[in-house]
C-alpha cells in the first residue's frame, strides 16, 4: 500500500554507518585471524618455518612406551671414549654394532618420534595455541555481533510497539 506519510530518506547518515560498521567488522575479523595466518619459527635453533593454519592439523606421532625406551637401551651399543675415537679398528666395529642396533623395531619407533619432533612435530603445539586463540577470537567477535544484533532488534520492536500503543 502507498502511503507517503511514511515515506523517509534515512539520508547519507545510515550509508556511512553501515560502511563503517563493515570496516570495523572486517578489521577485527582480521585480527582475530592474525594469529592463524602468520609466520613463525619453530625446533632446537629456531630453523624450521611454521605457518599455524596449516601445520596445526599435523597428527601427534605417539611417544616410545617405556618398553620400547629400555630396549632400545639395550641394544644401542656405548657410546665411545675419546680414546677409543681415535681407534680404526674398534670404530668399524662400533659403526657395524651401531647399524644393527638403528635395525632394531624398538630404535626405529624412537627415531621415528626424534625424526617427526625435529621436523613437522616442532610446529604442532605453538600452532595449536595459535589456533585456539585464533577460534576464540573470532567467537567473541560473533558474540559481540550477535548480541549487538539482538539489542538493535529488540529495541527496534519496543519503540514499534511503544509508538503502536501510544496511537491506540
């Protein structure tokens, strides 16, 4: 129905609001993600490059039982003396117990865990904290969205209701 008694221009006002409220919105998004989205360093002497949104998914490769540990222990032959270093002889026979001992099932699951620590491992839990404190940005940043919504409704339909009450 046509009536242009109701008729109004919210005017240029309400434009720039909005587009305001789209710059705010959009830069909080932003640092919400900042965390996610930038690089940082990881391992022993900070040389493994980590970027959290993608090397915080890595799986966790389990940790050698305490079995595996004592086995491994076990087998690995002693480590040489300064004296016994400068010894040929008795290094080709360490050498050659030393690459029987990596054949082992028990040395090659604590390796493996050594390998993936070194490498991928290194970034996984900085990534994951990056992560969540990511995620709990941007669900405060919804929740401040979702409650500044609800508030605007809600009052819209008190004043509608107000000004349909004064009239009747």
């Amino acid at each position: 129905m046509f009536d242009p008694e109701r008729d109004h221009d919210p005017g240029p006002r309400r434009f720039y609001l909005r587009l305001l409220a789209v710059v705010v919105i959009s830069l909080a998004g932003c640092a919400a993600l900042y965390p996610s989205v930038t690089a940082f360093s990881a391992g022993a002497d900070h040389d493994t490059g980590c970027l959290a949104i993608e090397d915080g998914w890595h799986h966790e490769v389990a940790e050698p039982s305490a079995s595996d540990v004592a086995a491994a222990h076990a087998v690995l032959p002693p480590a040489p003396t300064p004296a016994q270093l400068q010894d040929p002889e008795f290094m080709a026979r360490w050498r050659v117990e030393w690459r029987a001992a990596q054949a082992s099932p028990a040395v090659a699951v604590a390796n493996a865990r050594a390998d993936w620590l070194a490498g991928a491992g290194a970034c996984v839990p900085e990534s994951r904290h990056r992560l969540i404190v990511s995620s709990l940005g941007v669900g405060a940043l919804l929740l401040v969205g979702g409650g500044v919504s609800i508030a605007r409704r809600t009052r819209k339909s008190l004043r509608r209701a107000a000004a349909e009450f004064a009239t009747a």
